[in-house]
C-alpha cells in the first residue's frame, strides 16, 4: 500500500474508533504525528487502529512497556500520552 494511501486509512480510522476518550487521544496523536512517521511506522499504526479498542487501551496505556519494545509506534504514543496529560491536568 502507498503511503498516501495507508495515510489516508490511517486519518480516517483514528477519527472513529468508537470510544470517545481514545478518538480524542489517538486523533490528536495522528494528527500531530503522522508525517513525521516511517513507513514501518504507519504499518505499525494502522495494525493497532485494526485492533478493537480495549486491546489498543490496553497496549497504550500499560505500564510495563517490555513487551511493546520492538514497536516504535508504542513508544511514541506513550512519549506523546506523558505530554497530552500534562498539558491537561
């Protein structure tokens, strides 16, 4: 898949994702983040946004993050989860 394309998939599913709080967050990440992702980091992203969206909670929002360690994306989302809550508590 091209990567306009993947991109496009990718914007369209983190806008409706079904919950309203992960919409908020995972759009916000996408949104700020997606050009400046590679592209084994859009096929990471768009594997996750496949997921339902208790397993993405549950993989983002873990607190032991070995077992997401050969996935770039997880970090950046958790670099970019620390940030989104200080900027909001």
């Amino acid at each position: 898949m091209t990567g306009n394309k993947i991109k496009k998939r990718i914007l369209y599913r983190s806008n409706y994702r079904g919950t309203k709080e992960l919409n908020m967050i995972i759009s916000s990440f996408v949104h700020q983040n997606i050009d400046s992702l590679n592209q084994n980091e859009l096929r990471e992203l768009d594997d996750l946004l496949s997921q339902d969206d208790e397993i993405i909670a549950l993989m983002i929002f873990k607190k032991n993050k070995d077992d997401n360690q050969n996935h770039d994306i997880y970090h950046k989302i958790s670099s970019y989860l620390d940030t989104y809550y200080q900027k909001t508590l």
